[in-house]
C-alpha cells in the first residue's frame, strides 16, 4: 500500500512540475526562444526547435532574430535529409525578407534542397520543372553570385532528369500503342544537350522495373 502511496505522490509533483513548467514558457525575451531553438538543434530535436520557433515569431513578429532563425532550421531540416521542410522554410524566408541583401544565399540554399530532394520527386514533372524555372531565374538575378556556378550545375543535372523522364513516359505511351503522345513527350527534350553530354542513365533494379517504369 505504501509504495502505490509514493507512486500516487511521485505522479502529483510530477504533474504539478509539468504544469508549472508549461505555464512559464510564454511571454519570454525573444533571445530565450532563440536560444532554445539552437538548444534543441544542438541535441538533434528539430520538432522542438520548429515548437520554439513557433513560439517566437509569434511573441516577437519583428525580432531581427526570426530571420537567423528561419535560415537555421532550414539548413538543420536540410542536414537532417528533411528536404520538404528546408524548402519550406528558405521559401519563407525569400517571401517575408526579400529586400535583405543575402537573397541569393538564401535562394541558393532552397535550390539546393530541391536538388537534394530530387530523388525522392524524380518522377514529379511539375516538382522538376518548377526547380528548373528556380534556377534559371537565380541566374538571371544573380548572374555574378558566388554561387551560379553550383546553380548552373544543379540546373543542368534538373534538365537531364527532365529529359530522362519525357523518355520514360514516351515509352510507357509506346507501349500502349499511342505515338501522338509519345512523340509529344520526345519533342520536349534538348537531344543536343544530351548528345553533347551524353550521361549515364539511372540504374533502376529490376525489381523496380517490373512494377515501374
């Protein structure tokens, strides 16, 4: 009786500690939220650093902190191979801060992590060709930047997966006997770039062949 006694005391103080605790992490210095976020990244908890960051922009919508922060867990989502969640936040970042003079850095690192992610959206030609339209434009507007040459790469490497994959769909539309759109898909590609470069094709298992294309 005595230890269920303990347990039922242990659990109260336990619950009065976590409730105290909830009802302190409010109304804070932006700098403690902040360093929260840098906290929680530092021990590999990226779902509270993005809590503490949720916490901060909306006790301090104007801290000339937010937009550090935003660009740092962008890049720990990134390192962390979260490639949809990076994108996300150095998206944001470009829309909330855009007369900021690190534009480019901030647009190369978006670049980047659809580039990273392209292997998981391979066979999305909106998600290819929105990536592609990106890069062109960072080297319209940047065309000096430190980083176009790392641009022009993930834009060329964008463009031979995009034509990889008109091939592949014109040989599903062969395959069922409909040239009209098989050769529709085939005129969309640049044969000079990929004869010029001539790269090797995707290895794809064959046990993903049977089910796939």
């Amino acid at each position: 009786m005595k230890i269920y006694s303990f347990i039922s005391v242990f659990f109260v103080i336990f619950l009065l500690f976590g409730c105290a605790k909830k009802e302190v992490e409010y109304n804070k210095p932006a700098s403690y939220w902040y360093e929260s976020i840098i906290k929680e990244i530092n021990f590999g908890n990226l779902e509270g650093a993005d809590g503490f960051f949720s916490s901060l922009q909306s006790e301090h919508i104007n801290s000339p902190l937010i937009p550090e922060a935003i660009l740092i867990l962008g890049e720990a989502h990134m390192e962390r191979d979260e490639y949809l969640l990076a994108a996300f936040y150095f998206d944001e970042y470009l829309k909330r801060y855009s007369s900021f003079e690190n534009q480019d850095y901030a647009s190369y690192l978006k670049i980047l992590a659809n580039f990273y992610g392209f292997k998981n959206y391979s066979k999305d030609q909106e998600f290819i060709a929105q990536s592609i339209n990106e890069a062109q434009t960072f080297l319209q507007n940047y065309p000096q930047s430190r980083y176009a040459p790392y641009v022009e790469y993930i834009a060329l490497k964008f463009q031979l997966g995009q034509i990889e994959l008109n091939r592949a769909i014109a040989r599903v539309y062969k395959k069922q006997k409909k040239s009209e759109a098989a050769e529709e898909y085939l005129s969309r590609n640049d044969d000079a770039l990929f004869t010029h470069l001539n790269p090797k094709a995707s290895h794809i298992p064959w046990y993903v062949r049977i089910f796939n294309w």
